[in-house]
C-alpha cells in the first residue's frame, strides 16, 4: 500500500510541476489554473479567471495544458476541464 501512496505522490508532483511551467503564460492573460484531482491516468483541472470565460480555453486545455501534463507525466492518458 505504501508503495501506491508513493507512485500517486510522485505522479502528482509531475502534474504540478507541468502545471507551474504553464501557470506564467495564463497569468499573462488573466487567468490561472487549479489541479483539482489525479485519478490513475486522469487529471482534473479547473481554469481560474480569464481562462474560465475564453472562448479559445478549448484548445487552451488541449493544446496548452494536456500536452505540457503529458511531456512531465506521459502516462497520464487525459486531462478533463472541470
């Protein structure tokens, strides 16, 4: 059991870290996001400010956010909006 608390930590590390390496770009325009939960190989994020009414944070969330998650952590299979 120990040993799954250690994979699930070190998993969401990875998540944060590719979420603070993107995290300027959205405060540049307004905005932020927030990990709201890792599930096995899903995360879950919410789009704070700006980023939560724009009309392109569609592909924000796909071409921005899954696919630096994706690079830091590439056994995530998707990112959901929440």
């Amino acid at each position: 059991m120990n040993n799954i608390n250690q994979i699930q930590e070190e998993l969401v590390t990875k998540v944060m870290d590719a979420l603070e390496s993107i995290r300027p770009f959205l405060k540049k325009d307004g905005g932020d996001i927030e990990l709201v939960d890792v599930q096995e190989d899903r995360v879950y994020v919410k789009l704070l400010g700006n980023c939560s009414s724009c009309g392109i944070s569609s592909s924000t969330m796909k071409l921005g956010v899954e696919n630096t998650i994706k690079q830091f952590a590439p056994e995530i299979q998707e990112v959901i909006s929440v």
